[in-house]
C-alpha cells in the first residue's frame, strides 16, 4: 500500500502590514498550486486568515529608521528565538522572508545555518542597503525581485536572483474617469467636486508623527479651495475613534474610508507618507505629495551615509526612485509643514497641466515593475526549491 504524499512545509516570515498582505496572498496561490501545502511562521492576523499558523506576530516589529528600530529590539529578539526553536522542532522545506529587512536578514543567516534552504521576496531594499548588499546576500539562497535595479544589485552582490515584478501591477489599474466616479459615489462624495486624499500610514508611530500636520495641510487646501471634499484612507483601528469622519482643526469634516485603493481611485491628488502607499497610487494613476520624518538620530545617520557614499541620496519616494528622476514632490524632515504640503497640493487639485504630466509620468512606473502572474510564478518557484 502507498503511503500518501504530504505536502511540502513552508515557513514565511513576513513583518509589518504590508508584509502580512503579501504573505497572505502568496499563501492562497501556494494551496491554489498544491492544497497539501503547510504553511506556519511569523506574521499577522492576514496570515492567519488565510490558513497559516503564525507562532509570534510580527506584524508590529516593523520600522524605518535607527532609534525606532532599537525601541522594537527586546520584541525583535524574542520572536527571533522563537522561530529558531519552531523550525528545530518542525524544520520546513523552505522559509520564505518577506520585508522586514533587518530581521529577516539576520533570521535567514541563521537558518541558513541550520540548513534551510531561504528566499527573500521583497529584500532589502537596494536605495538604502546597496552599498551592503554584499553582507545581506549570504542571508538568501535566492532573492525573488520586484525591481529591475534591485534585480541587477543583488546579482552583482553574488546572491542568485529571479525578477519577478510587482504584484500590485496584477492587482492595481488605472483609474479611468469611471472608475473615478464610482469610487466617489460608493464613498459618499460628490462627483465633480475637486477630492484630496490623506494616507498617513499603517504605522501608529507615523500616524503620531504626521497626522497632525496633514490635518493641519487639509484645512490649509479647503481654505484655498473651498469646494474640495477630504477623505482619508485609515484602518479603524488607526482611526481616534469610531465615527465615519474626522475633524480638522478648524472642524472640517474628513471622511474615512479603511478601502485605500477606493480612495486613491477617486482622489485628483493624494497627500501619502512613504512606502508602499505610494507604489499603489502610482499604479492606479493617482498624483501625490509625499511627506515622511524619521527620528533626529536615524536622520543624521542617513545624511552621514549620503556624504559617505553608502547610500546613493536622501529620496525615498518609490516613483522617483523606480523612475530615477522626481517625478512626484516628496518633502522631508523639517520640510514637513503643513503650509509646504497644502501648496504642493494646491497646485495639483486642477485638471491642468502639472496634473495631467504627472499623470501621465505615473504610467512609466508600470512599465519598469509588470510581470503578468507574479504571485503564481513566486509560489512555483517556492514550491520548486520545496522539492514538491
């Protein structure tokens, strides 16, 4: 009699919001190519949702910059030690290391170690770490990558490497006049009226840090331009409380909405913190200003590593940098004022020309990340060097 085959063990690793939403879709196309497929690790309640059992959240140990790493350490290196104990006493086939670049890059060092085979999808990012990227390859057996030049980096650095593309360029089109209009209607907005859009992050800490000025930059944009509507793209769980609406200041109303893509289809033009935020609304065609702070120590540390060469300069923007020219205006630091990002905003609230180039400039970003299937050929590739 045969025995019946068991599906392949995958352990996936994914931190912050955004990893979580990647792990979980990756989960769906790896039971979709092979049912028998178990799947446990580090994450979120996405993860979980879509049938993995995560032995630690990780989803909260995520952060950009130096001092707000330091301050997620002791909660690092606990889940750290947990997931070394797991994969001793349940060893996967393969770990797949999604985001969270310094963790990840230490946890993949020490599974490679014990002799586990890893995969980093979505790698360290090659803008900030590209002068290490030398140091970060031994972490990986493979770098699945969604950047062409992050692509060539991380082959320069000696690491094998697979360019998959995005995944949001399956998931994310652009917004055709109609598709404007009803993301207006479903979100209780006007159709003709002008609609800026807030996104100030997943992170609580961003939202603490920059949702008091956007607030203060919406009331700025209504009073030059009194006809815009506000709607912000905020969990419920970021959210100061529980109406369906937040005020201003000076008591305008911002309508919240937890659809972020929703919101970016019907937005003229979006006011975003860094990240991945920005990617999408890009894809979907939506013109933005950007706004990002980091903590006084991590922002010396990063111009210390500019004038040192390590990294290559200050943009963070994924449009600048995917296109390597500044194609969307992104404010930083002390240039983090509500004045300084209502007038950006201002000038791109009408359907004229600055709209319509950055528009237009935005459709570039698709070229440089499109690859039809991503998530399927990522899961294949895992299931692959799982020996299914």
């Amino acid at each position: 009699m045969t025995a019946a085959r068991t599906g392949p063990r995958i352990f996936i690793s994914a931190g912050e919001v955004s990893g979580d939403i990647v792990a979980a879709r990756l989960i769906d196309e790896l039971r979709a190519a092979d049912p028998l497929t178990t799947v446990d690790g580090l994450g979120g309640r996405r993860m979980v949702e879509a049938g993995a059992t995560v032995i630690a959240p990780a989803d909260h140990i995520g952060a950009i910059g130096v001092s707000e790493g330091l301050a997620m350490a002791p909660s690092a290196i606990g889940v750290y030690r947990r997931a070394k104990r797991h994969v001793r006493a349940h060893r996967p086939d393969v770990a797949v290391l999604i985001a969270n670049d310094v963790f990840n890059v230490v946890l993949g060092r020490s599974f490679r170690a014990m002799g586990i085979p890893t995969i980093a999808f979505f790698p360290p990012q090659t803008w900030i770490w590209q002068s290490l990227a030398r140091l970060i390859a031994p972490s990986f057996d493979l770098v699945l990558a969604s950047f062409p030049d992050e692509a060539r980096c991380y082959e320069r650095a000696g690491v094998a490497t697979e360019f998959v593309g995005h995944y949001l360029a399956d998931v994310l089109h652009p917004a055709t006049p109609d598709d404007r209009t009803a993301a207006r209607r479903a979100l209780g907005l006007a159709p003709s009226d002008p609609v800026v859009a807030i996104l100030p992050g997943s992170r609580a800490r961003e939202i603490e840090r920059l949702g008091p000025i956007l607030l203060a930059a919406a009331d700025l944009i209504r009073a030059r331009v009194p006809a815009v509507q506000l709607v912000a793209a905020l969990s419920r769980q970021g959210a100061p409380g529980h109406d369906d609406t937040l005020c201003t200041p000076n008591g305008h109303h911002i309508r919240i909405s937890g659809d972020s893509h929703m919101v970016m289809r019907a937005a003229d033009v979006m006011v975003s913190c860094s990240g991945t935020a920005t990617l999408e609304a890009a894809l979907v065609g939506a013109p933005m200003v950007i706004a990002y702070q980091t903590s006084r120590m991590t922002y010396l540390i990063i111009r210390a590593c500019v004038r040192t060469g390590l990294m290559a300069g200050e943009t963070i923007a994924l449009p600048n940098l995917i296109l390597g020219r500044p194609v969307v205006p992104e404010f930083s630091q002390r240039r983090v004022t509500a004045p300084v990002i209502a007038r950006a905003a201002v000038a791109l609230i009408p359907d004229d020309v600055p709209q319509r180039e950055m528009r237009l400039a935005l459709r570039e970003v698709r070229a440089h990340v499109e690859r039809t299937g991503t998530l399927a050929r990522v899961a294949r590739i895992v299931l692959e060097r799982a020996g299914a």
